[in-house]
C-alpha cells in the first residue's frame, strides 16, 4: 500500500493522444489491459505510432507519478511495465529515447505493453478508493515534421482493492509547505500518517512495515528539485527524532480491537546550508510515498 503527499502543492500538466492505457491487475494476479481510446490498431496491450514516410519517428518512455525508471522499464507499485517493439522484438527502454530511421513508405510501429508483478509484497493491499488509479507513466512519439503523440498509462487497482483491504493510510495533510528556507535557516514541517484497519481485518492485532520513497531520491537520500532548474536539494524524514533513509525500514502494530489505529508522527527537514548559492524565491518540490506492508 502506498500513501502519497506532496510536500509543496504543485499542478502536473500532460497533453494526452486520444487513447489512455490501463492495467489492471486481477485478484488472481493475472494482468488485464484496456484501451480507452484510440491507441492504434493492435490489440488492448499494443499502443500504435504512426510513422510518415521517409520520415524519422522518436519514442520515449517516462515514469510519471510515483513511478521510476528502473532497468529500462518503468516500476510503480508491486508491478513492472516493460515495452516491447513488435517489428524486430527489440525493447524500448524508459528515459531512453529512441529514434527510428525514415522507411520509403509510411507505417505503424506497433508497441506492445507487458506487465510483470513483482515479488514484493501483495500488490496494492489496503488501498483506499480514492486511491485506487494510480498514474503509471507515459509513451510518446515525435515524427520528423513536428508532429506528436502521447499515450498516458494508469494501473487500475479497482479489481484487487475490496478483496485485499485490511488496512487503510492517510496523511493528516494531503501536501505539506516547509516554509522559507535559506544559508542560515532551517526549514521543518511535521505531518502525521494514521493507519487503520478495516473492518475486513478482524480484532487481531496486525504488524505493519512502512518505507519512504522520494520521487527524486538518489544513493540513499531524498531530494528536492529546485523549480526551473537541474539543482537537487537533499533532505531528512525522521520518525521519533531517528532519521529514516530511502532503504530503511520502520515496524509498527495497529493493536487488537475493531476498528483500531496507529499513528505515525513524521517530520520532514531541510538543512539551510543545502540551499547555499541558490537565488532567493526559487521554490523545491517533491513527491512522498509511504509505503506500507501488512504482516501476511
């Protein structure tokens, strides 16, 4: 299960083709792929890109949301995309655009859509249903000329969430602002996250583990983006004054009763001295997930 909030509100824009692409996973754990939309002429996993004659057509694959780029495919949740050419079988790997050379007559490139969980716990397990359509990321194509498309990807846990709720997690804000920060000021916010059981779950006891994931983290830190620019602040999450890293794992227990909760106090830190030459009025963002793993 995975709980996100944004620590400085912000507005994603994305222009979208006429098709969006969603998958579902099945309580069997199969995967289910629906189009919704024109999204070429293959079937419900295949997104289509059509090529002009003589002309070059460039692909690209990025994570959007709480997703990544991980060994070339895109990864969110318990789940892995990986994107497939059909012409020669070749991949087609995330942040890693490709370009196809023109051919003497115009075609479709056919892109086919596979998805793979992984082995990390039961996929979305107490997601809310609010939070049962995640964004998963996008494919897009330029053709030599200027022109363009885009096909967005959504998972749709809406088949797995009533059969696998035992808990629910919220953050008691939904983003949360550190407020000013600068070489000789420190900025902190706190939030709290509650987890609770449902009433699927029984009077029993039930232990938990909860990670931290930052949209931006890189070799074990958090980081903000600074807006505007390629600059990457890191930053501190600490739970009970201990700092919780990218890889580090917390225990927690919702005790027995029906109904109970437990609540997790978090704050978020940011150092001054990181900020040291940057332009005053420059804003830093990011995106965190608490992910969160019942004891099976």
């Amino acid at each position: 299960m995975r709980i996100t909030t944004l620590l400085i509100a912000s507005l994603p824009l994305l222009a979208q083709a006429d098709g969006t692409l969603m998958i579902q996973p099945q309580p069997d754990k199969s995967i289910r792929f629906m189009a919704q939309g024109a999204t070429g002429s293959g079937g419900d996993d295949v997104l289509g890109f059509l090529q002009p004659a003589s002309g070059t057509l460039t692909l690209s694959l990025s994570p959007s949301g709480i997703s990544q780029c991980e060994n070339g495919d895109i990864v969110l949740d318990n789940l892995r995309v990986s994107f497939t050419n059909m012409l020669d079988n070749s991949r087609v790997l995330c942040g890693m655009p490709v370009t196809f050379r023109g051919q003497s007559n115009g075609r479709e490139l056919p892109l086919k859509v596979t998805a793979t969980p992984l082995n990390r716990g039961t996929l979305a397990r107490g997601v809310t249903q609010a939070q049962t359509m995640l964004p998963a990321g996008s494919v897009s194509a330029v053709a030599e000329g200027g022109g363009s498309q885009q096909y967005p990807l959504y998972l749709d846990l809406s088949a797995v969430q009533q059969q696998l709720e035992i808990l629910t997690a919220s953050f008691s804000r939904p983003s949360l602002y550190l407020g000013a920060v600068g070489d000789i000021n420190d900025a902190a916010a706190d939030v709290q996250l509650r987890v609770k059981k449902t009433a699927q779950a029984g009077s029993e006891a039930i232990g938990y583990s909860l990670s931290f994931e930052s949209s931006q983290q890189h070799n074990n830190k958090y980081r903000m983006r600074a807006a505007g620019q390629d600059r990457m602040v890191p930053y501190q999450i600490l739970v009970a004054g201990r700092e919780i890293l990218p890889d580090g794992v917390l225990r927690g227990t919702v005790p027995a009763g029906m109904g109970n909760g437990d609540v997790v106090n978090i704050q978020f830190k940011l150092s001054g001295k990181q900020t040291r030459g940057m332009a005053a009025g420059v804003s830093l963002q990011d995106t965190v997930t608490a992910v969160i793993a019942p004891d099976s």
